[in-house]
C-alpha cells in the first residue's frame, strides 16, 4: 500500500516524541499505537484468553471460540457504523449467507476448512456488493430500512422457496468440514505445547482467524482509505466537496464489513457443523448492532469486548439463579444505558477515562 | 386454485382475495399510520413501535379475559392467572386509552432528548427499549402463545352476497381499521390541530415564530400513533395467536409500509398497506405460498428503487 511510508515516519515521529516527554503514559500511548502492537496485543489477547476464562469466568472453550467468531462479525460490522456511520440492520445476511453458502460447499464441492472460508466470505462480498448497490442509493434511516428488507427477504427466501438447498426451518444440517491442510483435525486436540493454554484446534484455527482479521481492519482503519470513511461520517457533504467519491466509499465500506461477516459466518457453520436458520432472521442483525453499540463504535477492540459480553451474559449469565431468567432484560437495560448515557460504548467510556487518568489533552 | 368455469366463481374468489387482502393489510395500515405521522411531523425512527403493538395485544388479553399462567416469573411466584375480565369492547376503548398515556410518556422522556441525536441513535435507543418491553412480558409471563379469543358476536362465518361464506371478525378488522383511519385522516385534515401539525411538519421554526407551541401537538402526535399501534394489537390478537415475538415480527412489514406509501401520508401507508396484503393474499391462495413473505419484500424493494420517495411522498420529503 502506498501509505507505508508515510506511517512508518508517522510512527518514528511518534517514537522521538515519546523519547522527549519521556512519560510512562505517553510511552505507552506510543506503544500502543503502532501496527505491531496492535497485532501483538491480539496474538497474546487470543492465547491467554480460553484459560483466563475457563478458569476465573466459569466459561468454557467453545463459548470462547463462539465469541472470537462474533468478535471477527462485530469489528467488520463497526468499520460501517462506528468508521463510516452507516446503520445497517441487515447483516445478518452476510453472516448467515455465507454460513450457508460454505455449509453447502462443504457438502458438495470441498470440505477443506479453508476453501469453504474462503468459499463462504467470497458468497458474501457477492453479495454485499448487489445489496449494498441497492441499499445506498439512500441514506440514514431509509438506508437501514432498505438493508433491513433484503434482510428479511433472504430470510424468507431461505425458509421455503429455496429450502431443496438450505433445508429451510430445519437449517443446514449437512456441513462436512475435512481435516486443516489435509492433515490437522480440525475438531480435534492440540499438540503438547499448546494444551497449557487451550484444548482443541478449533480455537486456534478461530483464534488465528481473528488475529488476521483484527490485523486487517487496523491495516484498513490506518490507511487513508479508513480516514475517508471517517470523513464521510463526520461530514458527509464536505467530503463530497473535497472531491471524494463518497458513494464509492460507502460502499467499499459496507462490502469491507460484509467481508468480515464472511469470514465470521463461515466460521460459525465449521464451528457448529450447521446453520441454523435464525442466522438470516433480523433480530441477528440486531444481535450484532447491541454488539457492536455495547462494546463501544469507532474503536477496534470495543466491538471484540461487545460481543465477548453478550455472548458472556446469553450463555453463563443466564444460568445464574435469581438473575438468569432475565438475562435478555438485562442486556436490554444495558443496551439502552450505553446508547444514552455512553455513545461510545464501554470501550469508549474505558478510553475516556484513561485518558483523563493520563491528564492528556484531547486528540 | 381453480378458476370456476362461470364468471361468478371467478369474481367470487377475486372478491375473497380483496377481502382477504383488505384484513390482512388492515394491520399494516393501522400500525403504519401510526408510526408515519410520527415519522414525517416529529422526524423520530420509532422502533419501539411494534413493542406498542405487543403491549396492546397483552393489554387487550389482560383486560378482555381470564388468561391462565403456564410458565414465566409470575406463574413461579404462585400467580395462576390474569385479567380483569371485561370482555372486548371495553379492551377496544381502555388499550388505546392507556397505550396513547404510554406514548406520551415516551415522548417526553424517551423522545424530546433525542430529536438532536441522528437517525442512528433514535433507531438504536427505540431497539433497545423494544427489546426491554419483549424480555420483560416474555420473563414475567413466559414465552408461550396464548390464544386470543375472537369477541362473541363476531365469531362465525357470515354470508356475504356472490361471495359466500365470510368470517365475521375479518369484517370486524376491516370496518374497526376503517373507522380509525379515517378519524385520523379527518383530525389532521380537518381541524386546527391538524393544521398546526401540518404546517409544523413543513416549517417548525416558522410556525414557533408566528407565536404557536409546537412541543405540546406534537406529544399528543406522538400519543395518536402509539394508541393506534395499541389498538392494531387489540384488532389483530384474534387473527393469530400472542406471544412475545408477535411485535418484532410486524414491526418490518409496518416500516415498508411507511416508506413505500411515502414518509407522512396517511392515504399513503393506506394504500401500501393494502397493496403489500393483497398481493401476500394473492400469492397464497393462487399456490404461491411460499412465496408470499418474499413477495411483499420484492415488491417493497423494487419500488423504494424506482420510486425512492415512496408512491404518494413527495419529493420535498426526501432525506
């Protein structure tokens, strides 16, 4: 890409800058801002997680594998809300799509996991690129209408007309994923090395997944290409004015979130072996935008942290006793609080406070 | 289906279709009344509103019968069942009553701090509280559907000339709609209200310069939209049977309605409305069943693309 450079210098004038305030804050601010970090926070993120949360959360690994898949879901969907500031209340077509369409060519065409990812995400970009055409001729509220309609229209298409491929209500049962490269099972244990910190490949594959993901969003978010989305978030017309093509952009952006939904969605189906239905219904897309909102938009790991909580109350909270049966109340109560007392979410609410703990001026 | 030989079989069933297409999209109407007046005078995404078309279908159980509690919190907390027991009629006026005191209350606290937000924070903060209403009646009172029984003097099939036998209660929904709607229609066609509302609608800043209080028409505005989405509970409880999910899942086709009749018209989301019943009513009963739910999405798509503004919207409406 051609911004390598000019990052590069970016960073070495960050790096003098934190050499001449000398600060433990702003070394780490330096720190903390470059690309390599970011992926390397990622990396140790992912490893230590599943014993972190096995042991002291009460979770389990493939609950921690579910939310490192919403997570790779919730940073593509915040690329379009939080970067570009499009709300679209149909994604869920692009996670249950391409969970379909990797299930179906897993059955019929390859089982090799990382042909059926590649097999699923390429279904969703596919796609994203015609609803996504169609979607942005408006914007604001009929945008998330619009994208909502194709939502619930490939929903329905998937229940009945199209079940001889989907298996309508029943979902996708027949998902065959063969071993990883030929060789590794996929389902199976780790080698010794690794069982200190996790115990199924499953997790690794998902966890190296994530990684790269996180790794391209941040590579996306940094470039001036990711500067343009946040123009047009902030001033659509001034954008425009400078000369930019917003129209192209927006939809660039919302075909990069879809892709990440891809990937999310194919996963989902080589994690669960099916694809249920509801993975097409509105209220999934709905479960990615309280993600997404909760974590907290327009940072990279709020939406990581949103889906890690949802997912932390649906499935452990809810098996408290007093507290459990009101599990989706709770996150209801929550999702509102976020959206009026704190619009950048808890990431966001964590960053603030930070930085006034840091006595930082505002960036 | 099979087309009758003589003429009479054919306009018979082209009659059914209407009538059936009328009810079915009678729903739609009432909820998208509602929630275009809301849209095109206060410019609020409001989607909580089918939460108010789930409270008014419980509200409307609660107060017409006995219902007993299967499961749920309450059921645990050894309440067998609800309900008052009043029977329909006084549902039909009550639910409305209570819904439009709901939707007032809304708009004050709920409403008023975020007109200055986007579009975005509106729709997400109105999801969050549809979702809380959901999880709370499906927490207190369980998940299970509960027949909603059809008022006893409309139950039974009528018998309607060339067409034949006819249920009552679709009739019902038909003639309840109507008398709505057009009371609406009358009220913001009709009176000074509506005209301050109106005018409201094109110029706000104008109309608070010529010395005229917006705040307190647009709360009752706010109060008539959310009665009717009440009331769209109370009329299509019988035709289906309640539970939880009934609001989320009407809420989308009630949104199509709006932005297909056009944001803010009435005669708009009337027409819409009964254009997206007859055709999922065609579909149905000419052997297309499975295509009916896709149709109407189909149909809404392909004319957003061709005519952004909605059928009867006009171009000034554009965002």
């Amino acid at each position: 890409m051609s911004d390598e450079p000019r990052d590069a210098t970016a960073t070495a004038a960050a790096d003098a800058d934190a050499e001449v305030t000398g600060g433990l804050a702003d070394r780490w601010a330096s720190f903390r801002d470059r690309e390599i970090s970011t992926v390397l926070l990622t990396v140790v993120g992912v490893a230590v997680f599943p014993f972190l949360f096995n042991n002291f959360l009460d979770g389990y690994t493939q609950l921690a594998t579910l939310m490192l898949i919403y997570g790779i879901f919730a940073v593509g969907f915040d690329i379009l809300l939080g970067y570009t500031g499009l709300l679209s209340f149909g994604h869920a077509v692009f996670f249950g799509g391409a969970a379909y369409a990797a299930g179906i060519f897993s059955a019929s065409v390859s089982s090799s996991p990382l042909l059926v990812l590649l097999a699923g995400t390429a279904f969703a970009v596919l796609l994203a690129w015609i609803v996504g055409f169609l979607s942005l001729r408006r914007g604001g509220i009929y945008f998330a209408i619009l994208t909502l309609t194709f939502g619930q229209m490939s929903f329905y298409l998937a229940a009945s007309p199209l079940a001889f491929l989907t298996n309508g209500e029943n979902g996708f049962t027949s998902v065959d994923i063969g071993h990883l490269l030929g060789v590794i099972d996929i389902h199976g244990g780790v080698p010794f090395p690794l069982t200190m910190l996790v115990d199924n490949m499953l997790y690794v594959f998902v966890a190296v997944m994530t990684v790269l993901s996180v790794a391209m969003a941040n590579r996306i978010l940094h470039s001036p290409y990711g500067t343009v989305f946040r123009a047009i978030r902030e001033n659509e017309r001034r954008a425009e004015f400078v000369g930019l093509d917003v129209w192209r952009y927006k939809l660039m952006a919302f075909i990069i979130s879809a892709a990440f939904a891809g990937i999310a969605g194919s996963l989902f189906a080589i994690e669960g072996n099916y694809v249920p239905l509801e993975s097409l219904y509105w209220t999934e897309s709905g479960r990615i935008v309280i993600m997404t909102v909760l974590g907290g938009v327009g940072s990279l790991f709020g939406p990581l942290f949103g889906a890690g909580l949802y997912l932390y109350i649906e499935n452990i909270v809810s098996g408290f006793p007093t507290l459990g049966p009101f599990w989706h109340l709770i996150l209801g109560v929550v999702f509102v609080v976020a959206v009026v007392v704190f619009p950048d979410g808890i990431w966001g609410g964590i960053d603030y406070v930070r930085d006034k703990v840091a006595g930082g001026e505002d960036k | 289906m099979r087309w009758g030989e003589s003429g009479v079989t054919l306009l018979a069933d082209i009659l059914t279709i209407l009538l059936n297409g009328l009810q079915q999209g009678a729903i739609y109407v009432l909820l998208a009344v509602g929630l275009s007046i809301i849209l095109g005078t206060l410019k609020f995404v409001n989607f909580a509103h089918g939460a108010l078309y789930l409270l008014g279908a419980y509200l409307g159980l609660f107060i017409t019968g006995q219902v007993p509690l299967n499961n749920g919190q309450l059921a645990e907390w050894g309440i067998q069942s609800y309900g008052i027991g009043l029977g329909f009629i006084a549902a039909l006026i009550i639910v409305p009553i209570v819904v439009f005191v709901i939707g007032l209350l809304m708009e004050r606290f709920v409403a008023q701090a975020f007109y200055d937000r986007p579009d975005t924070d509106q729709i997400l903060v109105t999801f969050g509280l549809a979702i809380i209403v959901q999880e709370l009646l499906r927490a207190l009172l369980g998940g299970s559907s509960q027949p909603f029984p059809q008022p006893s003097w409309a139950s039974g099939p009528i018998a309607l000339p060339v067409v034949g036998n006819f249920p009552r209660w679709r009739l019902g929904v038909i003639a309840i709609t109507a008398v709505l709607v057009l009371g609406v229609y009358g009220l913001v066609e009709y009176t000074d209200f509506g005209l301050i509302v109106q005018a409201g609608t094109l110029d706000g800043e104008m109309v608070r310069l010529l010395g005229i209080k917006l705040s307190r028409p647009y709360l009752v505005v706010f109060g008539i939209g959310a009665a009717l989405a009440g009331v769209a509970g109370v009329v299509g409880g019988p035709l289906a049977n309640v539970n939880p999910n009934i609001g989320t899942e009407q809420l989308v086709p009630a949104f199509l309605t709006v932005v297909i009749g056009g944001v803010g018209k009435i005669e708009g989301a009337v027409v819409a409305g009964l254009m997206l019943g007859t055709l999922q009513v065609l579909l149905i009963q000419t052997g297309y069943a499975a295509w009916s739910q896709v149709g109407i999405y189909a149909l809404a798509a392909i004319i957003l693309l061709v005519r952004p503004q909605g059928l009867l919207g006009s171009e000034v409406d554009v965002s």
